[in-house]
C-alpha cells in the first residue's frame, strides 16, 4: 500500500466515487472499498494513511469497524461520515477513537483539512498537554447553563431534548449553544466533541454513559 493513502469506505457507490474524486482533485492518493468486510481483509498490512467511512453500513458498521481496528492494533486515524441526525454515533465513534466526524453534506475544504492532520497524526505529548489546558481555560470560562447544554450536545441529544432536561425553550438552548461554540472556540460539534473527549468530560469507550 502506498504511504499516506486515504481508504474510502462506503457501501453507496456513487458517494464512494464522489468521495474519491475530490480526494484525488487534491492531490491525494485513494483506495476506495465498498464494504468494512473488505477492508478489514487488508487492513493488517497497511503501516500509515487514514480511513474515511460511512457510519452506516450493512454488516459491519462505522463503529464497528473501529472496535475491529482496534483489536487488530491498526492504528489508523479514522474519519467519520454520518447522515442527518446520526450524531449519537458519531459520538460513539469519537469514543471509540475516530478522530473527526462530519454530517452530511460536508465542506469538502473542511473535510480534506481533516484528513491533512490525520494523515499527519503524530502529536508530540507535549502539544498534547498544552491543548488540553487551553480546553480547559475556555470550559472555565462557560457559564453553568452553558456547561449543561454542552453535555446535552456531545451526548448527541437534539437542541428540543436538551430544552425539556433543563426546563427552558429550544429557542434559548439555540442562545446558549451559540454562546459557548464562540468561548469553546469550536467551528463545528465535532469540534466540540473532541474538545469534551480531551477535557475529560466524554470518558473514552463503550459503556462510559
């Protein structure tokens, strides 16, 4: 396999096809599959690149596909492609390791800078250490119901849930959430997810609800 290659999960063809193109348009190398099962068949002999994968698919799912990478000891930077309202799932799988998720439709300009830092994944501890007190500086800085309504979201509950648990209207979750994507400086909920992940508060793994 060649270095630095991007794997394209999909069981959809023509988002497969879709996907791949604009990968290449950028001068990257692809491999597409149309299934995890297929993947997984070579997933043991590829040393470096990155994965991009729908979240759902017939018989092995996004997640689980992560699950299996894991137990196999691939460590492969995964990227997550969710529909409408998969939200839950692509906080499970942030949990589980993907690095990034997007909704569809995505900004393919978002999308390729994702796969730029994913393909160049090694992160000094160091750098590590310093985002996650700059993470917390900017939690500190949330007010109480800010803090709710962000544990609502990377809990990938809906703005109308989040409105019933905290007995106030969605109109003033929509106030609040603008308020803390600007303080987290966050420019996406994958952002902010991965933020939560970093700071502690999503504990990594299934079953850490």
């Amino acid at each position: 396999m060649a270095p630095d290659t991007v794997y394209v999960i999909d069981d959809d063809e023509a988002a497969r096809h879709s996907l791949a193109f604009l990968l290449k348009t950028a001068k990257l190398e692809v491999k597409t599959f149309e299934s995890a099962i297929a993947f997984l068949e070579v997933a043991s002999d590829i040393k470096s690149g990155c994965v991009i994968t729908d979240v759902r698919m017939p018989e092995i799912t996004g997640t689980d596909l992560l699950r299996r990478l894991k137990d196999l000891e691939v460590g492969l930077p995964v990227i997550i492609i969710t529909g409408h309202g998969d939200v839950p799932l692509a906080v499970e799988a942030m949990k589980l390791g993907a690095t990034d998720f997007f909704e569809k439709p995505f900004d393919d300009e978002a999308l390729l800078a994702s796969v730029r830092v994913a393909l160049k994944k090694d992160q000094s501890d160091s750098k590590r250490q310093s985002e996650r007190e700059e993470i917390e500086k900017r939690l500190a800085a949330l007010s109480n119901r800010e803090r709710d309504v962000l544990e609502g979201l990377v809990a990938g509950h809906a703005n109308k849930r989040i409105a019933f648990d905290l007995g106030i209207s969605p109109r003033t979750v929509e106030i609040y959430r603008a308020n803390l994507m600007t303080k987290m400086q966050a420019g996406s909920l994958s952002d902010l997810v991965r933020m939560a992940l970093i700071s502690g508060i999503l504990g990594p793994g299934p079953g850490s609800e």
